[in-house]
C-alpha cells in the first residue's frame, strides 16, 4: 500500500473515532435519561425499548472498535 491510501486510511480511522465519541455521547445521555426514570416507567414498554436502545449503540461501539477500526488498523500496518 503507498503512502498516500495508508494516509487516507488513517484519516478514516480518525473519523471513525469521532463517530463512536458521537455515539458513546449519544448513549450517555439515553442512560441518564432512562436512570432518571421512576422505576415504575423504567419496567414500562417505554423502559425496555429505552435499555434496548442502550444496548444496541453499545454494540455498535463494540463493533466499530473492534472490528471495523482494527480490520483498517490492521491494512495499515501490514
């Protein structure tokens, strides 16, 4: 790989860094607003479908550490 697509590559990193921090964000503040919660609407529909939602960007944060900026990490250091 040549200098110029390994630094594109790492700029797409660096953009795909932002995107998490964006979503981590996003999660934080689903968080407290389900914590803030009475228990009562916490164990509601509207509670589950707020810890689902919790759950899913999570796994999305997982999945862009994890697999999608190691797999390009990984172009790049090769």
């Amino acid at each position: 790989m040549n200098k110029a697509r390994r630094k594109q590559l790492e700029d797409l990193i660096e953009q795909l860094g932002t995107i998490k921090d964006g979503i981590e964000a996003v999660m934080d503040e689903e968080q407290e607003a389900f914590d803030n919660m009475p228990e009562g609407l916490q164990n509601s529909e509207r509670g589950d479908a707020m810890q689902e939602n919790i759950d899913n960007l999570q796994s999305a944060i997982d999945s862009l550490e994890s697999d999608v900026i190691d797999y390009v990490q990984q172009v790049i250091d090769a």
